[in-house]
C-alpha cells in the first residue's frame, strides 16, 4: 500500500502536471487509485474501495 504522498507524486508524473499540482490532490485514505492507458496517455481513476477495480465500479450488483 503507498502513502499518499506517494500516490499524489504518481498523478501528477503520469498526467504530465506541473510541481505544484501535488498538493491539489486528494487521495482519500484506505482506497484504490488506478492508472490504465499507454504510454503519454493516462487515465486516473482515484478513491476506488480497495479490492474494487474501474471496470467493476460501471457494473451493477449481480441479484440472485
């Protein structure tokens, strides 16, 4: 698990932001940030529950 210090350095590399954008970022304690994309384009998606990945956060819970 990363400190948030560490994930708001990862943002802020992988979105190309300058310096000063490190302490405009939230990152909410005991959740997931998730990068997906290629190289020089970056998609973040922060504050996911941990163990909940993007593609199921669109999904609806299955009923039975």
């Amino acid at each position: 698990m990363a400190a948030p210090e560490g994930v708001r350095t990862a943002v802020v590399r992988a979105l190309g932001a300058p310096d000063s954008a490190f302490w405009q970022i939230d990152v909410p304690p005991l959740t997931a940030t998730e990068f997906s994309g290629r190289f020089e384009h970056w998609n973040v998606r922060l504050g996911q529950p941990l163990g909940q990945s993007a593609a199921d956060a669109g999904r609806s819970p299955e009923t039975s």
